[in-house]
C-alpha cells in the first residue's frame, strides 16, 4: 500500500500458517513430501525425506513397501550341520562366514554386511546377496555403502523394482533429485505403483517442476484414490496455480480434519454463499487451528470481518498462541480498530520480544498515529529480530525521506535492491529520493520499473501522474 502520497510502504506482516520468521504464500504446510519410508520389514523405520521448510506434523500411518522388496539375507539360508559337509577348506570359510553373518543381522548389521561382503569378493556369482548387503547398510544407517551396493546388484538385476525405488531414495537424500527421477522412471516402467509415482511427484516439486509433480501427484491419486499425501500437495499446488476449486475438489473425502480445514479455507476464499455456510459452521468450533485455518481464506478474500471473527474465537481457547494473537492484531488495524490492534501486539511482545513481524507491524502502527521515533525504534526492532528484513529497511528509508533527508534513505533503498531487484517499494521510493535532489530522468527510470513489477490495478494514480509529467519535461529537455 501507499500509506501516504510521499511514501511507497509494504503491508502489514500476517503469518496465517507461516513458521516463525517466515511468511508463506499460503497456509499449507507440506506433509514432508514424505517417501516410501525405505520400511524393510520393520528393520528400517519411517523417515520423512523433508526438502521443506516447515513439515505438518500428520502421521500417514503405515507405509507400503514396493513389490518385491522383501527383506532377505543371503540366497540361501546355512544350517550349523552344513559346516561338515566335504568340502574345500575356502569353502568352508565362507560358508562360516555367511553362518556367522545370519546370526548376527539383526545385532549387529554392519559386521554382518562386512562378512557377505567377504562371501561376494571370494564368490562373485553370488550376486544376490549385494541387495542383503544393501538392506544392512541401510539399517546401520551407512547410506553410501549402502548405494554402493544396490549399484553392484542393479548391475545384473537392473528391473528389480524395489531397489531402484530404494536407490532414487537415497539419491533424493544426497539432492540428486534428478538422478532419483531416472531411476524412478525406470521403476515405473516396471511396474507402476502408487508408491512410486508419489515420490517422482516429490522429486519434480523438490527441483521446481510443479506441472510434472501436478502429473505425477494425479497418477498416484488414479492408482490410490486414498493416498492422503498425494492428495495433500496436488491440491497444495493446484492453489499455487490458481486452481481453486479443482484444490476444493481434491480435498473432498480426504478423511483427515487438515483436509476439511483447507477445504473450508478454499471455499472461504472463493466467497459467495458457500463461504458463508462455512463461516456459520466454523463460527461454533472449538478447534483454534481450524478457526485460524478458514480465517486465513476470508482474510484472503477480503472478507476482514469473518476473519476476525473467526481469530477472536480461536483466542479464546489458545490465548497464549503467539501466530493467532499477531494475526488478530493485523486484522484488527486493518479494520480501523487500532487500540485491539495494540493490545495484541503488545501480548505477542510480552510472549516473544523476538517476534519481528510484531515490531513491523508496531511500527506502521505507530506511524498512523505520527510517532515517528518510536516507529523508527520499532522497524530497527524488527532488523535485530530478522536482519536484512526489507520492509524494515524500507519504511527506515522512508521516513528519512519524511524529515528531508534523501542521502541515507537512498542508501537503504539501494541496499534493499541489491539484495532484491525486484523489491517495487523500493523503486518508488529510491524515485522520491531522487527528486528531493531534482534528479527527475533517474527517478523517471525508477518509477518505470516500479510499474513494471506491480500489477496495474496497485499502481497509485499519482505515481502515474507523476511519470505523465517527468516524461513531458525529458522531452522538453530535448
């Protein structure tokens, strides 16, 4: 927003959904981009492969393992008698040693994968045992042993299913996202599954691929209509791509409350009577995560009041929630109620005296009411909680120009842009700037590129006054 006709400012933070320091575009938070887990029959345990910032903390419940990944030992189990049979004494050694490496799997897998390593080296035909090797490197956790040999079992048994799905696995934990989606492709050339699609789906949206983990998340869904995670993050990125009621789609029947929140929040967004039947029925719960949740999509929508609404309630049964009481703040000043806006802002810093967004938003707060030292004292609050924060820069910059003084608000706003050439508010103020020190071609350029980067209905019909007229004197100029 232009808070005032000299000023170009960022709007207030609001952290629906966000980790703590970091604003998201939208309340979801990914389920993990969860894998297959790498379950060997209970000897390898759930581990989410998290490529994000902030991972949901939903329990997915079992997870299937891949056709034919079985957990087996060597080709062939030993008994103690089989030691006696007539034999070479080399033989017998490695029969001893595959003997030896049973017994101890389970207590000790990486001795035991030492020993079958020893059985291959002296008998290189039994290649089957590579995969036994693999699994046991992976229990120990010695993942690049454990690579090395899936590598040497996929040499002679490169169609085995479970262990390409394995290694593209591993390949995702080393961020070889790439490497692991050959793999996958393979995989799936095999035998598709459910399984394998959902993790080639994680493999494109960790590289920044969304229309292939679009695809790749809607095979998984045609193959296993209750694959929550599938449905989790297809609707996530549908969202992301403006496909709002495909996303509401998606999440009908997914059988979990997350679901049903995010649903809500969606047709909130949309507006319309829908919105309005889900305000009614949210308006009585009891959850202060759903409250927050659907607040989120009326705040979206403009529909500040809802939201609102909704935030007071969700306070009342988490009251010491620092993320519900900012946001009802924010709401707040955004309603014109400055005092509440205050008094929760003023909570959030009693809970976090770190809370940076809260001293961003105590600042604009404070400039509304023109006290201007305690704005300031409030944006520098801000840079000691999140430094380099360009709204606090900015609005730094911006009152420097307030009280006349171009030269160091035009070296924050140049600092601001090095960091990010595409901060517009920057631009619009680094132009103001400029003419206070009647440079008017630089601030025609700057005011340019503010337009540039901001859509047309943002854009303030003075600075289009004001690049009217600076264009008519360059051409008087010339």
């Amino acid at each position: 927003m232009i808070a005032r006709k000299e000023l170009s400012e960022p709007s207030m933070e609001i952290v629906f959904g966000s980790s703590r320091d970091k604003k998201a575009k939208t309340p979801w938070r990914l389920l993990g981009l969860a894998s297959l887990g790498l379950v060997l029959v209970g000897l390898y345990g759930w581990d989410e492969l998290s490529h994000t910032a902030v991972v949901e903390p939903v329990s997915t419940g079992e997870v299937s393992l891949l056709a034919g990944s079985e957990m087996v030992s060597p080709a062939l189990y030993l008994q103690e008698e089989e030691l006696s049979i007539d034999s070479s004494g080399e033989e017998k050694e490695v029969l001893s040693w595959i003997l030896t490496a049973q017994k101890i799997e389970k207590s000790d897998p990486s001795h035991a994968a030492d020993l079958y390593s020893r059985v291959v080296e002296f008998q290189p035909d039994r290649v089957q045992i590579w995969k036994t090797i693999g699994h046991l490197r992976l229990q120990s956790g010695e993942e690049g042993l454990a690579k090395q040999a899936y590598q040497a079992y996929l040499h002679e048994f490169p169609r085995d299913v479970s262990v390409l799905g394995l290694m593209a696995e591993l390949e995702i934990r080393s961020g070889r996202e790439e490497e692991a989606s050959r793999l996958l492709g393979r995989a799936l050339q095999e035998s598709p599954s459910a399984g394998l699609w959902f993790l080639l789906g994680n493999c494109h949206l960790a590289r920044g691929k969304e229309p292939e983990a679009i695809k790749a998340y809607r095979e998984t869904i045609q193959l296993d209509s209750k694959h929550a995670e599938a449905r989790y993050h297809l609707a996530h990125l549908l969202e992301e791509n403006g496909q709002v009621r495909e996303a509401i789609t998606i999440l009908e029947g997914g059988g979990r409350a997350l679901f049903r929140h995010h649903q809500d929040r969606l047709v909130a967004q949309t507006g319309g009577l829908p919105a309005e039947q889900v305000f009614q029925r949210i308006s009585l719960s009891t959850d202060a995560l759903q409250l927050a949740t659907v607040a989120s999509g009326f705040h979206s929508s403009g529909a500040f009041e809802e939201a609102k609404a909704l935030l007071d309630r969700a306070v009342t049964f988490r009251p010491d929630a620092i993320d519900l009481r900012h946001n009802r703040g924010t709401l707040a000043f955004e309603l014109g109620e400055w005092e509440v806006a205050r008094e929760e802002y003023l909570a959030v810093l009693k809970m976090d005296s770190t809370h940076g967004e809260t001293h961003f938003n105590m600042g604009i707060l404070h400039e509304r009411e023109e006290r201007l030292e305690k704005a300031l004292a409030s944006y520098e609050a801000t840079l000691q909680c999140i430094p380099n924060h360009t709204g606090a820069m900015n609005n730094i910059g911006a009152l420097y120009l307030r009280v006349g003084r171009p030269a160091p608000a035009r070296m924050l706003f140049s600092k601001i842009l090095t960091k990010d050439p595409a901060y517009a508010h920057a631009y619009v103020n680094i132009a103001w700037a400029d003419l206070m020190e009647g440079r008017e071609e630089e601030a025609l350029t700057s005011l340019r590129k503010y337009v540039s980067l901001v859509s047309p209905d943002q854009v303030e019909p003075e600075v289009v006054g004001k690049i009217s007229l600076l264009e008519k004197k360059v051409l008087e100029k010339e």
